[in-house]
C-alpha cells in the first residue's frame, strides 16, 4: 500500500486538448431601454406696493381738510359728489395695501424615454 502511495507522488506530464469553436462569425445585440421622470412644483409670489387711486366721469371729490386718512387698515377717500346728475356717472376707486400680490403655483411632469440598440459582429 506504502509503494502505491509514492507511485501516486511521481509528476506525470499533463497535456492541453486543443479547442476550437464550432462557429465562424456571429453577431450580439443589446437593447437598452431607460425612463426619467422629473415632477416639479415652482412657487412664485409677487408683492406690490400699496395703491390707493381713483378714477371717474362726471363725479368730482370734495376736499377733506387733511387729504386721505387712515383708520386702522382702512383708508378713508374722500368723499365725492356728481357733477350733473342729469347725465350717467362712474366711480372706480382701487385700494391695495402694500404686501403679497398674487401666488402661482404650477406643476410639471417631464417625461424622458431612451432607448440604446448595439450590435456587434464579429468573425474568426
């Protein structure tokens, strides 16, 4: 049993089998396919000033001793009278007080797909 051991311990040549493909040329094609999507929300605010004006036809405004008042956050015009009441009238009176004007919110949704082919040939 010992001899069988040391038999098995001797180096014995090893040799490669050659290999060769079954195949001459061939081609591989990859397809890649991909899809992004972005969601945003822009906020935008606008502030002014504060505006106080008035416009008319045919009205006219009676002075006040001290202008335009201001009582608490409300202002006080003066008072205004028709000149000829015997023809139409109109009175537009805007007031804003100073601050935030207007808000915008808009949303978008932006939608990418890529699609990526690749071929390769290759021969021996």
């Amino acid at each position: 049993m010992r001899p069988l051991l040391l038999l098995l311990l001797i180096p014995a040549p090893v040799f490669a089998q050659s290999v060769t493909p079954n195949f001459t040329t061939g081609t591989m094609t990859q397809t890649t396919t991909s899809t992004q999507t972005i969601t945003e929300t822009i906020a935008t605010e606008r502030f002014g000033g504060a505006v106080n004006t008035w416009n008319a036809d045919n009205v006219h405004p009676v002075s006040m001793s001290t202008g335009t008042a201001v009582v608490g956050d409300i202002v006080a015009s003066p008072e205004f009278h028709v000149v000829d009441t015997a023809l139409p009238w109109q009175l537009e009176i805007t007031t804003r007080a100073a601050g935030l004007v207007e808000t915008v919110d808009t949303t978008r949704t932006i939608t990418t797909d890529s699609v990526t082919n690749t071929s390769s040939v290759f021969s021996q």
